[in-house]
C-alpha cells in the first residue's frame, strides 16, 4: 500500500500551513531523512523529511498552495515492488478512512539544552564527511550535539532525525539526577500567628518613618568597665542598659514621644516603661521595664535579666509583657551594624540598635578612630512628626555620649 505523506501539524496550536516547496519531483527517490518540502506556519518555515524509503509517484498540494489543513494527503510514496496502479485507490481510502494517514517527520519544538552534548557512539576522523540530512543537521545544531560523534542508521550510514533523538536521549538518561531539596512543614505557634498578625497590621496601616544617629561609645564603654571592675561587684550591666536608661531620660525629656495612638486620641505617659524585645523559641517577646526612668543601671540590669530568663522558660505573667509605652530592639550582639524595627501598636515609636564597632572619624580635622553605634528609631507619623522624632534621638544620643548623666 503506497506511503501517505500528510500535512504535518509542526506546532501544538497550528490547523493549516502554507507548501512553500517540494524538494522532489514525482519519480525521484526517496530515502529515509531525505528532505521533502518546506512547509510555513502562522510562526515559521519549517522543513519535513521523509520518514520511509520508496518512490515519489503522485504530489498531490502543489508548490506555492496556502491554508492546507493539517493532515489532508500532500503526496503518495511507492514502496519498493508496488504498482502505480494502486495510488488512485489509496487516495480514495484516504478520503474515506483519515485513521489510516501516516504523517511525515517533522522536526518538534526543541529545548535549549543547559550544556553541550556530547556523545561517544561512532567517532569521525578528522575531516572526514558526514552524510546527515538537513532536518537531522538543523536539530543536532540547535541541541549543541557533536553531529560527527552520532552514528547514522539512515542509508549508507546516514544520520538521520531519528539518530539524533536516540543520542539526545541518550545523552539525557546520563546526566546525573539532582536532588530538589527536601523540605520541612513547621506549624504556626500561636505567638507565631500573633506576631505575624499584629506586625501585618503594623506594617499596613501606621505611616512608618524612620530617623538614625551614630552615638559614640567610647566613653559609655569606659564607664561600664570601672562599674563592673568595682571591688566586690557581683553584677555586671551591659550596654544595652545603658540603652535602656537612656532611652527612659529621653522620654521623659521629650514626652511627646512618649505615646500611644488610638485613633481619635494620644495617649501620653508620665512614665516610661520601656518594652525590650527577647528572643525566644518560636517567636519572640516583649517584657517591659517599668518606670525605668526611676531605676539605677544595676536595678535594670538585675531586672532585664529576670525578665529574659522567665520570658525564655515562658513564666512571664502577662502584666509583665503587656502594655509599655515604647520599645526596644537590640541586635548588636548578632554584630548587626543597623537596621529597621517595625512598631509594636498603639506605640508610637521603637529604637532599633546595632552593634558597637571601630570606625574612622573626623575630629577637628583630623581622622580619628572612635567606637560607634548606629540606633534608628521608627516612628508613627501620626502621633510623632519628624522634628520631635529627631529631637528625641538628639536627647538619647547626647546622653549616651555623656554616660554619667545615666548614674547620677
């Protein structure tokens, strides 16, 4: 039965195509991978070759004819020991049984290939031929494969399309499998779900706003080293109650930025109670220094230490985290150089500190080195505006350069 040749369908999406051209004429030969026609899309010309080996007898779609559906009959192929005869016939029980067509190859929409490909197979002198056809050699180019390392199964060793899908394949059962990752699903705590909520909340709907200085510590470290020298001292403080303190003075130097906002009123404080965030499993908690203004370095250093360690055993009382009229985050110990805390709502304002470190100054016109401390304070523009913001870090870091107003 003579070989049908159909319009390929050479994209997932095309219904017809134009034949540009027939590279044979009716009587030529035809082997498999020979080059049929060019066929054009709405995208592209491509070319088709033939898949089966015989006689071109009957073109059926001549040269230049447009909007030829996909799968109606181009062309008939005699194989070897057929009778022209039959073609007749064979077009007939094409029209009537279309489930017997057999499409011609067509070159498939490639992936580019992440590396060359290079494959051992049937290895070519050096500049010795290579017999392929131009759907084979034009699919081979685009898959970067080494055409003279394919063997040809075509005749007289022809590489064909199908050599060149046999090596890709190959090629690709080689590559090594590399392993995705595995993953693990950890579920919300509900302090967890609680900080996402609130800090969602805070991010969405207070106009943060942001100011920074850099404080030098110099003169605070100096201090800290002869508290915690004294003879018989038992307790040491750290920089971050210095912080705290500090931030107490300055709150009740400057209370209006010692608030909270709800909404049709500010709330402000006479007091400061300074929230101080710890790190906990899970998440992390705020408990909060009471009154801290009124409290001597060792009595904050004696209390945050209480705190934190009941905060991480999760036997604080929730007057004890609950509340505070600013906040305080502190990740200089993690050696954090700066950064932005969001706000803890209905607090106005909370001081992001990072960490101590030497850098070089300019003193009088000379270049110094100095330790420094970078704190940026996040601030909720509608109960805070920028001047009092800056007036507040002003007070905060003219009191950590100064540290014996913070013992006195």
């Amino acid at each position: 039965m003579p070989i049908h040749v159909l319009m390929p369908a050479l994209s997932p999406t095309m219904t017809e195509g134009n034949l540009v051209k027939w590279h044979k004429t009716e009587g030529d030969a035809v082997k498999a991978g020979d080059l049929l026609a060019e066929i054009e899309t709405d995208k592209a010309t491509m070319e088709v070759e033939a898949v089966d080996e015989g006689t071109l007898a009957k073109i059926l779609v001549l040269a230049g004819t447009d909007n030829v559906p996909v799968n109606q009959l181009i062309a008939l192929i005699l194989e070897e020991g057929e009778d022209a005869s039959t073609l007749e016939k064979s077009a007939l029980e094409n029209i009537t049984s279309p489930q017997k067509l057999v499409p011609v190859a067509s070159a498939p929409t490639p992936s580019l290939p992440d590396a060359p490909v290079t494959l051992p197979s049937k290895p070519v002198s050096s500049g010795e031929r290579v017999f392929i056809s131009p759907l084979a050699k034009r699919l081979a180019l685009h898959h970067n494969l080494e055409i003279s390392n394919v063997g040809g199964s075509g005749p007289k060793g022809r590489v064909i399309k199908a050599d060149i899908e046999k090596a890709l394949q190959s090629a690709a059962a080689k590559k090594p499998e590399i392993s995705q990752g595995g993953y693990t699903d950890v579920k919300l705590n509900s302090m967890r779900k609680t900080i996402a909520k609130r800090l969602t909340e805070s991010k969405q709907t207070i106009p943060h706003f942001y100011v920074s200085v850099d404080c030098t510590l110099d003169a605070l470290l100096t201090l800290r080293r002869q508290i915690n020298e004294l003879p018989g001292s038992t307790q040491k403080v750290s920089v971050n109650d210095f912080v705290i303190r500090a931030c107490a003075l300055a709150l009740i130097k400057v209370p209006e930025a010692n608030v909270t906002w709800h909404d049709t009123f500010v709330r402000q404080y006479q007091n400061a109670d300074v929230a101080v965030a710890v790190a906990v499993e899970g998440g992390l908690i705020t408990p909060i220094v009471r009154c801290a203004e009124q409290k001597s370095l060792l009595e904050i250093s004696a209390e945050v230490r209480s705190l934190a360690e009941r905060a991480r055993a999760g036997h604080l009382l929730p007057e004890e985290y609950q509340g505070g009229s600013f906040s305080l985050s502190n990740l200089g110990m993690y050696g954090v150089r700066d950064f932005s805390a969001i706000i803890n709502p209905p607090q106005a304002c909370i001081l992001a500190v990072g960490a101590g470190e030497q850098r070089t100054v300019v003193k009088e016109g000379q270049l110094q080195i100095a330790t420094l401390m970078t704190c940026t304070l996040s601030v909720d523009h509608r109960a805070v505006d920028g001047a009092l913001g800056a007036q507040f870090l002003k007070t905060f870091k003219e009191l950590i350069e100064n540290p014996l107003t913070l013992v006195v």
